[in-house]
C-alpha cells in the first residue's frame, strides 16, 4: 500500500505497460517487433530522412490500434487520483496514445508526444490535431510550405517535450511512482535515481525494470490489477 498524505506532491511516470492492458503492445519483449524493425530504427530523424513511408506505415498501425483502445483500470485509477489531490499530481507518460485523458486526466504531459498529432518537419507552424493514416501508394502529407508533414513525435536523438516542468516537478516531488515502464530509454529512466534519498521511489509492473536499484518499493504485477487497491489517501485537517 502506497500511503499519501497532505503533504505529499506525487510524481508519476507511465510507460508503455500501463496501457498493455488495453490492447496496445509494448516496444520491448514479447510481441515488441514491428516488421522485424526494432522501434529504434523506424522511430527517428534518419528513419524519417531515408525511408519517411515506411515511418508513417508505422505511425498509421499505432493510430489504427490507439484508436480502438479504451481505458483500463490504471488510467482510470490514476485520472481518480487526481481528482482527489489536484495539482499535487503530475502525471508525466511516456505514452503517445491518449487514454490517460480518455480516462479523464485533465494535466497530462507527453514527454514523447503525441500520437494523434502532427506537425511540418520544415516550418513552426504548431503542432495539429490529426488521425489520419497513410495508406501506400497514396502520397505523405504536405505542409502549405512544401515541407513534409510528421507524426508529433519524440523520436531517438531528439529531445522530449517540456523537461523544464518536468525537472520542476522532480524536484519537487516527495513520492516518485513508475508504472509500466522497463527503465531502459533516458532520460526517463534517471528520473527515480535522481530524486532517490529525499521521496519514495516505487515501481509497479509485473517485472522488475533495469533501473530497478532506484527504487524502494517495488510492486510486481500488472498496473490494471494492482493500481485500483494501492494508494492510501489520508487526508488529515
Ligand atoms: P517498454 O516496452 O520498454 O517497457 C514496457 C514495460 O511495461 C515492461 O517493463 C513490462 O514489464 C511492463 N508491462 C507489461 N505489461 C504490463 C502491465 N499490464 N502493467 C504494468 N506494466 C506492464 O516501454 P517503455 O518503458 O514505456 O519511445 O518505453 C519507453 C520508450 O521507448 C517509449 O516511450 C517509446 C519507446 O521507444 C518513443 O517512441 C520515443
């Protein structure tokens, strides 16, 4: 059991696993495979640069199963949570699909973007709300200014979005809480070894991460199971 009382300003961190129980694959283990492609070579500005079909083929699969996703129990869990303690809660995912919001969290940072946006790969025209899929032959989308445009995307060798909050609210934090994550890409995976020895660090998945000697509490098993008895708030006047 995970005890939160009134002073406690909560960091978590989702990954890949918190949304496995609502159909969408993980990058890494069983079933982590895309066409033979390891995510890595399909999900970055080389990739984009030498064969940008072949990316939007990839980023067109996961929009077409993102789109038949639904909440579990753990995005559920995490959205009640929120509510209870408001801003004392920041959920940052990894996450590119929007089923924490499906689920009814209202301050969601995608450290790794977002799925069903795109933006120009040449001007700042902001980023859009797009879920369209790309079916070969048809041609890649064009931005009014020529250039190509992208999934809105975090890819290798790129940086993630708005890590100024994010370092904010590391630093901040009195509990650190990692769901459904292997602990393999960074900077996510330092998160917990950088506020270790002043908040509690604790993971949940049904296996241990790499990373897993940063953290204090672990909890094997599946986030949809496991999240929806797990937290004690003890609200004291
Ligand atoms: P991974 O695929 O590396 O790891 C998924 C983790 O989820 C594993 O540790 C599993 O044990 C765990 N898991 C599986 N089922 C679970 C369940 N029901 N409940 C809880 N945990 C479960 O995914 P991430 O660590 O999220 O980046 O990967 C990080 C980044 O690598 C992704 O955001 C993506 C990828 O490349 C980009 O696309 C930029």
């Amino acid at each position: 059991m995970v005890r939160v009382s009134n002073n406690d300003r909560i960091f978590v961190l989702t990954g890949a696993g918190v949304s496995a129980e609502s159909g969408i694959p993980t990058f890494r283990g069983v079933g982590g495979l895309w066409r033979n492609y390891r995510i890595e070579e399909v999900a970055s500005p080389s990739a984009w640069r030498r064969d940008p079909r072949l990316v939007w083929e990839f980023y067109s699969m996961r929009r077409r199963v993102a789109r038949e996703a639904e909440p579990n129990p753990a995005h559920l869990d995490l959205a009640k949570l929120e509510q209870r303690i408001g801003d004392r809660l920041f959920l940052c995912t990894q996450n590119v699909d929007n089923l924490h919001e499906q689920a009814g969290a209202r301050r969601v940072v995608h450290m790794h973007g977002e799925l069903f946006k795109s933006r120009c790969d040449s001007c700042n025209r902001a980023p859009f709300a797009d879920a369209r899929t790309y079916e070969p032959p048809a041609e890649l989308p064009r931005c009014e200014c020529g250039g190509r445009i992208r999934p809105h995307i975090c890819w290798f060798g790129e940086t993630p979005f708005e890590m100024n909050r994010i370092l904010q609210a590391l630093d901040g934090c009195t509990l650190f809480l990692a769901i459904g994550t292997s602990g393999v890409v960074e900077p996510a995976a330092s998160f917990a070894a950088q506020v270790s020895g002043r908040a509690r660090t604790v993971y949940v998945g049904p296996e241990e991460p790499a990373n897993r000697y940063a953290f204090t509490e672990r909890y094997l098993g599946k986030a949809g199971e496991l999240l929806p008895s797990l937290f004690e708030v003890v609200e004291r006047r």
